[in-house]
C-alpha cells in the first residue's frame, strides 16, 4: 500500500479530455439507437430468449464501440501552476476589450491549448490545426478543455454528494 505522502507527491498533472469527431456520426447513431430500442422491447415483451437478448446486447454493444470509433479523444495536460499563471500573465487583458476578463482573449487560448495538448503535435503543428483545421465551436470545446485541466476543475460526471459515497 503507498503511503498518503507518497501518493500526493507522486500525483501526475491533471488531465481533462475533448472528444473530437473525426468520422460522420449520423449512421452510427441511428444503429445505437436501433439497438437501444431493438433490446428494450425484447426486455419489455419478455418474447426473446436468452440466446437473442445475448445477440442483443452484443449489437448494442457493438453499437456503442462504432460510434465511439467517431471520436478521438484529446487529452489535456495541466501545465505546472506557476507556468500556468505565467502563461496568464504573459497574455494581461486589454483595457479596450469587455471580453478579456481574465487574459487577453485573442493570444491566450490557443497558446494555452498548444501548451497542454498531447504532445504527438508540437505546439506551433497544433496552433496551425486549430486555426485551420477545427471550427469555432470546437475551439471553444478544446480550449476549455485546457483550462479544466489547469484550474484543476472537478469532473462534472462526479455526483455533487460524492463525498458521501466513500462512507
């Protein structure tokens, strides 16, 4: 068993993860759906036997897998915090500009996302992609992805009450 010394010095760098399209997801939607519906009316009509709920749940499953093909996950790695409050100082809101809270919002983003994102890119491959390759929307998605990781935000897939869980 590691030690709580251990396991907090040892701690990795938070990540945050975007899943990216990259396939048409249109068809591999409907089949999930198909599926989902194929095998809940087998469950409610209790007429498919164990052979074709099995069959059921196998396309369902297979279902799921072809559509989750339709992405590719990117994971964000949360900079050091003085690098990331560097980062944050480098890039000062503008005075003239409403929407710069926080950092100037025209260099900050996409600087912080070369900066977190894996590194099977380099940093100026990845500035190029976003500003070529990825729609706004998607930008935004990426990007806050990034900041996630860094402001160490909790996941929102982890119930509100979850401390009450470990009890």
């Amino acid at each position: 068993m590691t030690s709580s010394r251990d396991r907090i010095l040892g701690r990795p760098a938070p990540t945050a993860v975007y899943k990216l399209r990259v396939a048409d997801t249109a068809a591999a939607a409907q089949a999930l759906t198909d599926a989902q519906s194929e095998l809940g009316i087998l469950l409610v009509s209790g007429e498919g036997d164990e052979a074709t709920l099995e069959r059921a749940r196998d396309r369902l499953a297979s279902a799921r897998a072809d559509l989750e093909a339709c992405f590719e996950p990117i994971v964000c790695t949360a900079m050091a915090p003085a690098d990331f409050e560097g980062l944050v100082a480098k890039h000062p809101p503008r005075e003239d500009h409403p929407e710069d809270e926080t950092w100037n919002m025209s260099t900050f983003p996409h600087e912080l996302f070369a900066k977190c994102a894996p590194d099977y890119l380099t940093p100026e491959e990845w500035a190029e992609w976003l500003k070529t390759r990825v729609n706004e929307g998607e930008q935004v998605g990426l990007v806050n992805t990034a900041i996630k990781a860094n402001t160490r935000s909790m996941d929102e897939s982890i119930p509100k009450d979850w401390t009450s869980m470990l009890s």
